[in-house]
C-alpha cells in the first residue's frame, strides 16, 4: 500500500495545496474514491485572551509617554493584585505619533502627540475577567479592543476533531463504495491541512470607555474546534 502524508501548512495556502491535492488524485490510473472528512467539535470556553489599549492625547512627547505609562503600570499593579502571572501579561510596546494640523496653503503646524500602548493580558479563570475588564478602565485604559474566548484543553480537543474528521472520511469512502458496488483496497493518498481552532471575539470597542456592567456573560462562550483530511481510497478492480 502506497501512502503519502502531506505536512501541515499554513492557513495562506490550503487552498491551492487542496487543488494540488486534487489534481494530483485526479491522475491516477486506477479505480479509486476521493474522499473529505469535517468535523466540528463545539467547547465551553474556560479562558480568554483580552487587547486593551491606552491612548494618550499631549502637548508634548513626553507628556503623552508620560500619561500612557502611567496608565499602564497602574493597570500592571493591579493586575498583580488579582494574581495575574507576569508571564501571562504582554505590554513591552508604544507608539509615539506627532498630531499635525492641516489647512490649505498653509504650512503643517505640529498641535500635540499622540502615544497609544497595548496589553494583552491571558486570563485563565473567566470568572476574573470582567473585574478585570474593570480595573483597566479604572486605570486610564481607555480602549478595549477584542476579548478572544479559548479553551486551555485547546490540544485535547484538537485531537478529538482530527480523528472524528478521520473517521468520517472512512465513513463516507465505505458507504459511497457500497453504494456503487465496490470495495475499498487501501488508502492510497492522505491530505490534511491544520485547522485552527474559532475563537469568537466577545467584544470590540475603539471609542472611549465609561463603565462595564456584563456580570458573568462572558463564561457563556463557547470555542468551535473544527478539522478536515482528504483522503484518496484505492477501489478493488
């Protein structure tokens, strides 16, 4: 028996490995069955992965460096505070814009800066979360750009999709060769690609944030896990 396994490649280029895929399959010489398993696997999400982000409107470059590390160190402490591992936490970046005034046959005149700091923050208890959600605006970060809800058993059922994907493709190949009166002799090709798994954004906010009242909505979430194989079976002659 002939096999072959394609390695995983990156999401960018399923689509023309899949129409390899099928090309080369399509120039076999034998009897043979193409087949394509799916699966969906539907969790409860345990964990969530949160953006935020500080912007600061000043005079002068440093007052607007000032105003946004401020913001972020207070946010930090009481990240601390709430037990937040400091490896869970990334905030090393700024971005430092000069604000210009435009108008028509005049020259650019220079009216402030603007410094804009992210952090993301892994929250590995969502009963935490919306206090969290909190304290960053308390802190002066005044944007909250996505909350991603994921699972921490992630790889399990990663794992669980694959072989569900798998076992429909055997399934479909045993049913589509009976129902045409023939009989499977081996698989001959195998095609996978990696799925990622779909982490539903919760929330979006770019405009300025006042106060959060949500209580415990985001521990309703769920993270679908999904997974595909091609598989090309050979048919007895």
């Amino acid at each position: 028996m002939k096999s072959s396994i394609i390695a995983a490649v990156v999401s960018t280029l399923i689509a023309s490995s899949s129409m390899i895929a099928s090309a080369h399959a399509a120039d076999v010489d034998f009897p043979h069955l193409n087949t394509i398993g799916t699966s969906e696997i539907a969790v409860k999400a345990d964990m969530a992965e949160v953006n935020v982000e500080v912007v600061i409107k000043a005079k002068t470059a440093q007052d607007a460096k000032s105003g946004s590390d401020k913001a972020v160190a207070s946010f930090l402490a009481r990240l601390e505070k709430a037990g937040i591992d400091k490896a869970l936490i990334q905030s090393a970046n700024i971005n430092l814009q000069p604000q210009y005034q435009y108008e028509k046959n005049k020259p650019n005149q220079l009216i402030g800066y603007n410094a804009n700091r992210r952090i993301k923050v892994t929250v590995m208890d969502l009963a935490k979360l919306n206090n969290i959600l909190d304290s960053a605006l308390e802190q002066g970060i005044n944007r909250i750009n996505n909350i991603a809800l994921k699972s921490s058993k992630e790889a399990e059922y990663v794992e669980q999709a694959r072989m569900a994907a798998i076992k429909d493709a055997q399934q479909k190949a045993k049913t589509l060769a009976a129902g045409f009166g023939e009989e499977i002799d081996g698989v001959w090709e195998i095609s996978y690609f990696e799925q990622r798994p779909i982490q539903p954004v919760m929330l979006r906010m770019n405009s300025e944030a006042k106060s959060f009242d949500v209580g415990q909505s985001y521990q309703q979430g769920q993270v679908m896990i999904q997974d595909r194989v091609e598989v090309t079976y050979r048919l007895k002659d």
